[in-house]
C-alpha cells in the first residue's frame, strides 16, 4: 500500500522515451481520453453514481499498478481488501482521476512521470522518470460530495 499513501512532492520530471512512446500511442487508441494535464483514461466500466468526491473525500477504493511493460507493483485486489484514501493524498494523476469518477467507475489510467513519482521513483520498485498504468475502482465515497458532472 505505499503507493496510496506516497506524498506528492512536487518533483518534476519527464517521462523517459519509451514512456513518452506508450503514451503517446495509447492517446490513438479507441476510447482514450487525455486531459490537458497529460493524463490518459480509458472508462473500462462505467458506474451509476450521482457525485464525484471532493480533493479531501476519503473514498474507497480497488487498485492494480503496472509499469507499461506489465510488471505488477501493487493491488488492493491481490490484499483482497479496498484501500481507503482522499483524492489530496495520492499522486497527482489519482488526484485529478478520481474527482472525475463517480462510484462504480472502473478506470485504466495511463500516467505520465510528472504525474506520478517523477525523477525520484518509488518504492524500489518504479524507477524515475517511468509513466505507469493503473486500473482504479471507485467504491464508494465517504466524505463531501459534488453533483456529477455532465461532461463525461
């Protein structure tokens, strides 16, 4: 569970290239959206929620993380129980991710570096500079909430 409770800490990096190449080819794929932050997200299934939870919502919440070669880091699902966090303590792309999502959302998020553990990494297990891919669900939230959003 480190990763869910990594400080972000403003470290700024790029991507390394065979990063920037993942990305930049998952951005052409069928039902990819990129934000204006860089960050990529594929809706993988689409739940039933009417709120989005707010920066300091503790949520509920299932997750896998890979480095973009598929290598497993971490997952809730292999614990076998959901970890619980607000979206203002997770790295930077989570953050902006899960105000999105509504409970029930599963989502494929592809992060760039300076979204995520930037130049230092994490872990011994991400090296500096690596995008990352994440699957995320949203279970519920449990703090303040925000109506849903239309435009997605």
């Amino acid at each position: 569970a480190f990763l869910c409770l990594a400080l972000f800490l403003g470290a700024v990096a790029a991507t390394n290239e065979e990063g920037k190449k993942f990305l930049a080819d998952k951005a052409t794929e069928d039902g990819v959206v990129t934000l204006p932050s860089g960050l990529l997200y594929k809706v993988l299934t689409k739940g039933d929620g009417k709120f989005h939870p707010t920066a300091s919502s503790p949520c509920d919440c299932h997750y896998a993380g890979t480095l973009i070669d598929g290598q497993e880091f971490d997952s809730s699902y292999k614990r076998g129980n959901p970890t619980s966090f607000a979206p203002n303590q997770v790295i930077k792309g989570w953050t902006e991710a899960m105000q999105l999502m509504v409970e029930g959302d599963k989502w494929e998020m592809y992060i760039p570096s300076d979204l995520a553990y930037g130049d230092r990494g994490a872990g011994g297990k991400i090296p500096g500079g690596a995008a990352l891919v994440f699957q995320m669900e949203l279970l519920k939230i449990k703090g303040d909430k925000v109506p849903k959003s239309d435009e997605l």
